[in-house]
C-alpha cells in the first residue's frame, strides 16, 4: 500500500534536537515532497510531506517517536492507493 502523509513532530529544544529527529528522518525509505520548520515557545516543530510505502512510513514515525526528546508526533494521511509506484500499476 503506498501512502501520502504529513507528519508533525513537536520537540523540546532547539537546532539540535531537530537535527536528529531529521537525521531519523532521512534514514527512511520514503519520498520527501516538502518540509517546513518553525520555533515557538522553546520548541521545534516540523512538519514533512511524505510518502512511501505504508510499513516505510509506519517506521519512520516509530523511530521518531522513539526520541526522547519527541513531545508528539502527529500524522495526518492524505492519499492512501493500492499501488506498485515502480510499475505505477493499480493493484486490485
């Protein structure tokens, strides 16, 4: 199963803290469509597009969440499709 997801991940800390979460991140075997990051109130917050297998993005969220550093991770899907994204097949 191949999915969209946005995923929020809200850390204590800084540009480091983000830097492993994004470090994680990387490690995944998913596309990244985009990715902003924002600073608030002694926090990190960044929120990624994504998108990948089901059990690829499944991990990536498990890893990070993982970090103690991680307050909360927040995944939003947007397009969940039963296909094979090498041969853009639809499977039934």
């Amino acid at each position: 199963m191949w999915v969209e997801t946005r995923l929020c991940v809200k850390v204590f800390g800084g540009l480091d803290q983000l830097t492993r979460v994004l470090n994680i991140a990387r490690r995944g075997k998913v596309v990244y469509r985009g990715m902003e990051a924002k600073f608030e109130d002694g926090h990190a917050v960044a929120c990624m597009e994504l998108e990948g297998r089901a059990d690829e993005v499944e991990w990536v969220m498990k890893k990070i969440s993982a970090l103690p550093e991680v307050l909360s991770v927040e995944p939003r899907p947007r397009r969940v499709e039963f296909k094979d994204p090498l041969t853009e097949v639809v499977l039934p």
